[in-house]
C-alpha cells in the first residue's frame, strides 16, 4: 500500500490517477446493452426468457417466484439469520421514518391558497445480483426506505441460481420487506424489462438497486424513460486518523471496503506516519485469513494509498475534495469535525462506528454516491421513492392585484400568449 506524503504535488497525482478507474463507460458495454434493450422493448419477454437462456445456460423452474415459495423460504430459514434481519429492518425504518415529508397548504389573506402534496411512486423495481454476489442486506436498504414512502408496488428481478431456483436468502429479505414480486431475470434485459414493461413484467416508475457493469449501463441508457437511483461507481472508503486512532481497526475497515473489488478504493489521511506505518503491517498481518485476500491485494495495490498531512485541517480539506462513499474518522473528539466534513456518503464516527455497521444494521442507507459524486447527490433514502406536486388556487381580486406584474414580465420576455391569458380575464 503506497504511502504518500502530502507536500500538494503527489497527493494530488495519486487523486488524479484515482478519478480515471470510473472513466466513461466500455464502448462494446454500450453496444451490447443497447441492442439487449431494443430487443426487450420491441420482443419483451420472449427476448428476456432467450438472454437468461443464453447467458446463464438454461431456463429457471419459473419466471415469477409463485408466493408459496416466498413464504417457504421464510418459514424454513435458519432463525438465527432471520432474527438478524429483523433487527437490522428495525433500524433501518426506525431512521428512515424520520426521513417522512408531510405535504403542505398554505392559505393567504387575500383568498390564495398554495400548497404541495407528496406521496409515493406508483411502482418500483428492485434489481438484485444473484448467485455468489447476493446480499439481502441491499433489499433492506432498498425496499424498507420505498414502502415508508408509500410505494404502491415493488417488483424484484434478481438472477436464477445454476439450478434454475432464486436465491433463499433474496426470498427471506423480500418477504421480511414486503416485496410484492419477485421475476427470475437478471442482466440488462432485467433492466429494460422493468423500464419498459413487458407482459408479465410490470412497468416501473423507478429502477434500484446494485448491479454490474451491464446492469449500470442499462440504467444509465435507460434514464429518462425510467427513473434510477444513481450511477454507482467501485466501493470507496477514506479514513481519517490521527495518532489516537488503533491501527488493527484502521487496518480491518480499509479491507472491509477493498475486498469488494479489484476498482475498490481504500485511503488513509493521517496526521501520524507512526499510525501509517503500523496499519499497513497489520493489513499484511490481518489479509492472510481473509477469504478474499488476493482482490484486497489488488485492490489496495492500484487505488490504495495512506496520505501524511500535517494537520487535522488538511485532512478535512484532503476529505471534501475526495468526496468518498464512505467517511470514518477516527480522530479524537471526531464530532468536532463533522461540521466541516461537507462532502461524504456517509460519515462513521470513532473507533466502533466501523463501515460495515453501516452496510448491515445501525439503520442509514448503504446506497451511496461513489466516485466523488458526493459532493452533489446524496444517499437513498424515503424522498428518493417520493414525487411531489404543487398546486395553486387564486381568486379573482388575488391575480387582478398581481397581473400588471405578470403581464410585464410576459411580454419582457416576449411571450405575448402568456401575458394575454392574463389580460383577457379583465377585460370589460
């Protein structure tokens, strides 16, 4: 793992270099996935059922889970797995509630009433990798935030196992959440099914949920005849530490981030070149027992670093300009900087708020915006599921007070039809 200086020159290389591992996405990538789409718009479930059989190798047992097998796997789940669950979903609407808008009216003296009414999308789509990379922990996160806001119907499509049967855990989450559907579809056609609907698949308003490279660009193609939560990018995690911080929790929380993936990012600031030295022993230590040790490797390899700053302050600027997924800071007295601390998915504060409480239980949302995009999006949450509408109510003696300044505006701006539907309801 590089170590690096801050001195405004190499820190700002290694950033540089950073920001071009989510570079535009694979041309072929697009290629491909548009002509995936086009099929499913114009052949819809036919051409779904032909790219799940061309792509995992056969056809699954059904194409809807039948409820009954819903309900089975709920039933004959390991309790211990579900009681889990149902303690993490507790969290997770415990916080998401407290996201709830109310709609608003608004009367005036003069007889105007103004107001907004908010309520829930119609219908959402849940997509959920299958196979090794199932992680009922995203269905929490994604279905708990939508049926708070009031979602009338979510559809699930998640990828057949090799023998043609859904994944049981994907079951036990959806039936812990609520999830009304559940399609045996994965890939871009999932995709561009839920966008466009087909015959058994139901349009949806609204795409979520985590996927690969062909999954984000179909939503990303797809935006715009579809709703979507985000473009996510590689997982990121930036610590921030000084010399209070423990080296072996530093070390753990940077391999919990790097062992998603090869594009993974994992970076330390610190103030303390003694902190940086022992973390990165105890990351050689502790990846000798990790599972996946040969991707952390990789990944800490390409796009890991520890960055030596001369002060806290540094660290907060080095911090916003970095805009990570995820934020800990283990510093002392690190409610101190939350203030100052603008541009992060999510912020993890002192030495046992680790970034995995966070993708499992303490209840904020792990969605997040990647790739520095935190600067300007934020998290998902009860609003992302949510529309809003304003409406108006003038009386007569309410616009005839207002149209000399309309009119002027109207026809300031050259648009003569604007002003005269106003004059026309005063004239004698």
């Amino acid at each position: 793992m590089k170590k690096i200086f801050a001195n405004g020159t190499d820190e700002a290389a290694f950033l540089a270099d950073l920001k071009k591992r989510s570079g535009e996405t694979n041309k072929k990538v697009t290629e491909v996935v548009s002509e995936i789409i086009e099929n499913v718009k114009e052949n819809g479930d036919d051409a779904v059922k032909n790219y799940t059989l061309k792509f995992d190798g056969n056809l699954p047992q059904y194409y809807e889970v039948p409820r009954e097998v819903i309900n089975d796997a709920l039933t004959e789940a390991d309790q211990d797995f579900v009681n889990a669950l149902l303690n993490a979903q507790a969290n997770i609407a415990d916080f998401h509630q407290k996201q709830v808008e109310q709609s608003f009216i608004s009367p005036k003296e003069n007889g105007v009433i103004l107001g907004q009414r908010i309520r829930g999308l119609e219908r959402v789509g849940l997509y959920v990798p299958g196979g090794t990379a199932a992680y009922p922990s995203s269905v929490l996160m994604n279905a708990i935030p939508a049926k708070i806001a009031g979602v009338k119907e979510i559809i699930m499509v998640t990828p057949p196992l090799k023998d043609g049967t859904p994944n049981k855990d994907i079951l036990v989450a959806a039936a812990i959440c609520g999830v009304d559907r559940i399609f045996l579809s994965g890939g871009a056609q999932a995709i561009a099914a839920l966008a466009y609907g087909t015959e058994e698949i139901p349009k949806c308003d609204k795409i979520v949920g985590p996927g690969n490279i062909y999954v984000a660009t179909a939503k990303k193609l797809l935006y715009g005849v579809v709703d979507i939560d985000m473009i996510a990018g590689p997982s990121e995690i930036l610590v921030i530490a000084d010399e209070t911080a423990d080296p072996k929790f530093a070390a753990a929380d940077l391999m919990s981030q790097a062992e998603h993936d090869v594009l993974a990012s994992a970076i330390m600031v610190t103030t303390s070149e003694k902190l940086a030295d022992e973390t990165i022993k105890e990351i050689d230590r502790q990846k000798e027992y990790l599972s996946r040790k040969a991707i952390i490797e990789k990944s800490l390899e390409d796009y890991g670093a520890i960055i030596i700053a001369d002060s806290r302050e540094r660290c907060v600027e080095l911090a916003n300009e970095i805009a990570p997924e995820h934020l800990e800071v283990l510093m002392k007295d690190p409610f101190e900087l939350l203030g100052s601390l603008d541009n992060a998915g999510s912020i993890f504060l002192g030495n046992y708020a680790s970034e995995p409480l966070g993708d499992y239980f303490a209840g904020p949302n792990h969605v997040l915006p990647t790739s520095g995009t935190a600067r300007f999006f934020s998290p998902l949450g009860v609003a992302s599921f949510t529309k809003r509408t304003s409406y108006t109510y003038y009386t007569e003696e309410a616009l005839r007070e207002a149209k000399d300044d309309i009119v002027l505006i109207a026809e300031r701006e050259g648009l003569t039809a604007h002003a005269n539907a106003i004059k026309v309801r005063f004239e004698d």
